[in-house]
C-alpha cells in the first residue's frame, strides 16, 4: 500500500522518507490527488449553480461525498454533515452559533487538560466573555482523565467539551460513557474527533455525541476541508456561522431567512475539489476497512513502546496498554533538548514532531516545556520503527548522553 503514496518514494537528506508526523497531517493517496486532480482537469464547475454538464457532474461527485461521510461515521442524515475548513473551524462553530446564543452567565462548561488548543480556547474565551464557569478536568498516573474528578465537575454542567483521543498521550477517551453522564446531567456533548476518526471506526449515533468535530487532512484528505457533525435538533436550534450566498432561501430588503440543514451553515463557494478529495479518502480508508487499519497501528504502537522502552533514560509520555491508545507517542529522552534531537533524526530522512503539540496547559501540568512526538499511520512500518530506535541511538551518542 506504500505505493500509493507517492511522497514516501522521495529520499531526504539521502536516506529513505521515513514519515512519523502523521497525528500533525496524513500523507496522501495517488487516489486522492488524482481524484482532485480529475476535477480540475475535467469538470471544474461550480456546485448546485449550473444546469449545464460539468457543473451536474461536480454536484454529483461533491454530494456523493456527503453521503460517504455520512455512512463512515454513522449520521443519521446528511443535513447533519456540515463541512468546514477543519476541526478547529468546527468548533469554533459551535462556540460561535450554539456557545455564544445559549451558554450564559454562571453556566458551567468543562474540557479537559488533555485538550489541543482548539478544544481548549474557543471554550475559555466564551466563558471569559460571558462570565461562564470554565472547568478542566485533569489526569491521572495512567495519562487517563481522573474519572471521580470528571463525573464531579459534569455535574451541573452546560456543555462537555472533549477529545476523542489526545494528540500527545495518544489515551483514547470513554466518550460514550462521558456522553452518558453528560446527558444525565443534560449537557451537551462536542467531541473533538481529529485524532481518533482516521484511526479507528467511529459511529457518532453509538456514541451519541451532540457534535462531532474532525479534519480531512489527518484521514488521507486534503487541508481546507472538515466536518462538524451535530445533531439536526440541535442545528435547527442554532444561528449561521457566516452569511452571504447559499445559506439563504429568501433574502428582502428588510431581511432574509435561512436555507435548510446542511447549506445554513455553508455560506459562500464551498471547498469543491477538497471535499471531492475527502470523498475519495474515505472511499480508501473503507476500502481497507477501519477495523484492521487499528490493528495495523495497534501491532505497531506496541513494538515501538517496547523498542523505545530499549533506550535507556527515554521516557514514554503515555499509556503503556495499546488497547486504550493511538499510535501517537509522545517521548523524552533526558539530555537532549527535543529539538536538537529532531534536527538530527532529519538528517536521517526522519520526521518527528516537537514542542507542545499544540497542548500548552497539558504540558504546564506534565511539567515539561517541550517534547518529542513520533505518530504512525497506515503507511508506516516496523522498519520506520528501527530507523527512528538506531537514530535515537546515534543521537545520544553525538550529544554523550547514556
Ligand atoms: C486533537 C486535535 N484536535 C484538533 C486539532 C486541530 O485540527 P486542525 O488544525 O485540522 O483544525 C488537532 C490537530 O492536530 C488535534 O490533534
């Protein structure tokens, strides 16, 4: 399957690509381009506008992937698929049209310390402009939430707002019991989906969150392109996000009404060629189904905490049991700053990740300022494994560290 990943055939520095920085972006498909690329070379249109051929074959291809991600992830209809520019516009979405009309003063919100800034900052910003009461649930020794900590602080509260997995810990979240507990307190539920949607199968209707947030980029996709999932009583609820074209169905001098579920929220030319892209990484993903794309990342997860756990003075920031987690693992070795260590695997053709991964407060409460992340995806092998181990090695060997 690495074949179809033209980017992986590249030699960096010499060496072969070795990719381990797929939880920042996936790499892409000839599948994907090709499928953008098609559009552009042979019916580049606009959608829903034109009663011409190219501009019907682009509404085709362009609502065929709404329905794709509809079933990939569950929904019960497609006025429920929102497409934005990504999970962070998703939930800057709901922050602005669900947060901003209905979370009032001394109403309580919670998030976790796990979040990425996206789910974090949208929600303390909200509650500093409307007086809310801003509430993080922490973690315990195992990098789980402290679950006595988060049934407490759920109680009473507005609105849930929590990761599906966590981009440094890689810990998988309980989001259908935390949906539970949430719903008992009636609070709503956003669940941010960006690192648990491309690596293993996700039924929004089993979870029964109120919105799922996630970007196409991290699933094969292109940039530019996500999902906000939210359920349609909710979406009715709600004011649009932006006005202008096609999120309108009437528009008077003295004022206009709103278009149905999902073009309210989609105003303007849409992402065409993205969303066509993200329609054929879903079709790719299906194609090797989610259930063994975690497998995949399960068997390789655990050799890479078992061959890391080989180095001496090299601490794993996560769970140990690859059965609550994703194959983002987030590592410090003592000695050498994150950085200098990054710098060096490059040399090697190697690309990690480093820095806070976009989870200051995380860090904050972990005590560390910046760290190392090596993330696997379903192009990833354990040979990726061994290069990233012998880099280390060589490393601690260039910078005298034991
Ligand atoms: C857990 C999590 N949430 C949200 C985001 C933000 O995604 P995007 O930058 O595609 O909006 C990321 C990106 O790394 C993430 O890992």
């Amino acid at each position: 399957m690495k074949k179809d990943f033209p980017i992986l055939e590249r030699k960096i520095n010499g060496h072969d690509f070795v990719y381990l920085d797929s939880a920042a972006t996936s790499q892409k498909p000839r599948q994907v381009i090709e499928a953008m690329n098609d559009y552009y070379t042979n019916y580049n249109a606009n959608v829903h506008r034109g009663v011409y051929k190219i501009s019907e074959e682009a509404s085709e291809k362009y609502d065929d992937a709404r329905s794709k991600v509809k079933n990939f992830i569950n929904a019960s209809s497609e006025q429920e698929i929102i497409y934005t520019k990504g999970t962070t516009e998703s939930i800057n979405l709901v922050m602005r049209s669900w947060g901003e009309k209905f979370i009032k003063k001394g109403d309580k919100i919670v998030t976790t310390i796990m979040e990425h800034h996206s789910n974090f900052v949208p929600w303390q910003q909200l509650a500093s402009k409307t007086g809310a009461i801003f509430e993080v649930v922490g973690i315990n020794k195992n990098y789980e939430l402290d679950e006595s900590e988060l049934e407490r602080k759920i109680k009473g509260a507005k609105l849930v707002a929590v990761t599906h997995a966590s981009n440094v810990l890689g810990t998988i979240n309980p989001v259908e019991k935390i949906c539970k507990i949430a719903h008992d307190n009636d609070a709503v539920v956003l669940v941010d989906g960006a690192q648990s949607i491309p690596h293993f199968p996700v039924d929004v209707r089993k979870i029964d969150c109120d919105f799922f947030a996630f970007s196409g980029h991290k699933m094969l996709g292109p940039t530019g392109i996500g999902v906000l999932y939210g359920k349609k009583e909710l979406l009715e609820s709600m004011d649009p996000f932006n006005y202008g074209g096609d999120m309108i169905s009437e528009v008077h001098v003295d004022k206009s009404e709103w278009n149905k579920l999902p073009y309210k929220f989609e105003a303007g030319t849409p992402p065409i060629a993205e969303v066509i892209g993200l329609g054929a990484a879903i079709s790719y993903l299906e194609k090797i189904g989610m259930k063994k794309i975690r497998e995949h990342e399960k068997e390789l997860t655990n050799y890479a905490i078992e061959m890391l756990s080989k180095i001496k003075n090299c601490k794993i920031i996560g769970s140990v049991d690859v059965d609550k987690r994703l194959g983002a693992i987030t590592f410090d070795i003592a000695g050498i700053h994150p950085h200098d260590l990054a710098s060096l695997l490059n040399e090697k053709g190697i690309a990690i990740r480093t820095g806070h991964h976009c989870a200051m407060p995380l860090h904050e409460y972990l005590k560390l300022n910046a760290t190392a992340r090596a993330s696997f995806y379903i192009y990833n092998e354990k040979k990726d494994v061994d290069a990233l181990v012998d880099s280390i090695n060589y490393a601690k060997k260039i910078f005298g560290v034991k």
